[in-house]
C-alpha cells in the first residue's frame, strides 16, 4: 500500500537533489546514482533557487520518518513493515542516503512485509511477505520487536481495532513507529474534502501514478490527540508525535511555487506546528 502516500508527504527533496550534482558517492552508489541525475528535470534549477531562498532546511518527510526508524533498527529487532508495498526504502532517495538507510534496514534480525494489496506484495523485494489485513494480523502474539507504517495508517476504516491487533503482536516493550497525514493541515483537509476523481486526478498530475495504485482514505488517526487517544485504549504509552513540513506540491511549476514556499516557511514556526501536514508517531506498547 505505500504507492498510497499523499503527495503532500512526498514531493521533491531539492537539498538532496541540488547536492547529487557535488557530494561524493562511493562505487556501490554509482549505479543508482547515474539514474538519479538522468532523472533530474532541468525545470527543478528554478525551485532549487527559490528553496535555497526562502525554505533552505526543508526536506521530504520521507527522510525524517527513516531517521526515526533508523533508531531503533540499531537493536537488531525482529520487525514487521505494515502495508509495505513494493519497497522500504524509497528509491528516489539520494544514492548515498539510499544506501545508508538500506544498510540500517539489514540490520534487523527479521523482516517481514505485510499487504493487503497482491500485486504491490508480487513487485515488492522482500523474502518474507505476507498478504493479510492489518485488523488480523496472522501472526502469533508477542513475536516482533517493532511494526512500521509508512503512509498507512490513513486508511484505516477501524483505528482502534487495528492498533489493538498490533500492540497483540508487539512484545512488551516493543515499539511502533508511523508516518502518516495531519488532518489539521489546511493542505490535507483540503485534501480529505475533495471528489475522488479530482483526488486521482491530482496524483495523477503530480506523481505519475496509475489509479490502481491509490487507496481510499479515511483518515481517522490523523490528528496527535485522535493518535494519543486510540494509542491509550490500545495499551500504548506516546514516546514522541512530531509534526513535518513537506517539500511543495508546486515544486515543477517554476516561480509559482514562491507562494507555496513561503507558506512552508510560515509552517516552520513553532506556533504554527500543529498545520503542518505531516505526523510522525513513536509508541511504545506497555511493559
């Protein structure tokens, strides 16, 4: 299911991109490198000017969310990727980025995908992959260190049962960490308010991805108190709920992306946090 991210959650990382072109990259990098400067558009020259201008810390969610996890694959947990789709890590990730946070992911003693969607878990390179619904998890209780969701927890119809199911297979202790909307963006209620053609339409536009590939939504665990309250009726303690900013969907429209950059900027005050259109939840499941 992660083809299903948001396009407010994605978009153009242009600190990376603009470094591809200066930063060293080892052998084992090449490869992916190459294909990563071919990609590169040169309409990005202009946002790239206008991010070094107005947004110069901004970066994709993406990498915020690795970061997080990466913390906790130090333990060499055993762990359980929910709605993991046709890859873990991003391959639109910067090659050497790429390569780190892959390396962190081979750190786990055991990694298992789980999917309810065939033909995502058919394409996906994992060795152990499952298909099944997350409100039934077929795994037998207290078998995983940690469970990951990336851009998943949208589209859950039944939050409550659905982290209970989790926290059943999570040891005690065991940790949960997700990346998913925040509905008190104005972007993503926009967003969550729309027809769904115009929806598939826009993803469409923007990400180049085929209807099949977008899942409804109905975001339900899209605000930190809606997550602080299922999390405590499922049994977890809230480590930490932090909101991330995301790079501009206008990021290929030239100078109309300036509008787009300076709202982001606004969004990078502390007062104005909770809008940020991004969450990313750590929760720990009690001892």
């Amino acid at each position: 299911m992660r083809e299903s991210a948001s396009f407010w959650s994605r978009g153009v990382d242009a600190a990376a991109w603009r470094e591809s072109s200066t930063r060293e990259v080892d052998r084992e990098d090449a490869r992916a490198y190459n294909r990563f400067i071919v990609e590169v558009p040169s309409r990005l020259k202009c946002y790239w000017r206008l991010q070094t201008l107005l947004a110069p810390k901004l970066q994709a969610p993406q990498y915020v969310y690795f970061a997080t996890l990466a913390r906790f694959l130090d333990r060499t947990p055993v762990w359980l990727d929910v709605g993991c789709g046709r890859a873990i890590v991003p391959e639109w990730f910067h090659p050497t980025d790429l390569v780190r946070y892959q390396r962190a992911v081979d750190r786990a003693k055991m990694l298992v995908g789980i999917d309810d969607d065939e033909k995502s878990l058919r394409d996906s390179g994992l060795v152990r992959k499952v298909r099944g619904n997350i409100e039934t998890l077929p795994f037998a209780t207290g078998t995983f260190d940690l469970v990951s969701a990336n851009m998943v927890v949208e589209h859950l119809q039944h939050p409550e049962p659905s982290l209970l199911e989790i926290a059943r297979i999570l040891k005690p202790s065991g940790i949960l960490v997700f990346h998913t909307v925040n509905l008190r963006s104005p972007f993503i209620t926009l967003q969550a308010l729309a027809a769904d053609w115009l929806k598939r339409a826009l993803i469409r536009l923007v990400e180049s991805r085929k209807d099949e590939d977008v899942f409804k939504a109905y975001y339900r665990l899209n605000t930190s108190s809606t997550i602080e309250k299922c999390a405590e009726a499922a049994g977890f303690r809230v480590v930490e709920i932090k909101t991330v900013c995301s790079p501009p969907m206008t990021w290929g429209l030239g100078p109309l992306a300036a509008f787009e950059l300076l709202i982001i900027r606004l969004l990078g005050w502390e007062a104005l946090g909770a809008l940020r259109p991004n969450l990313i939840a750590v929760l720990e499941r009690a001892s």
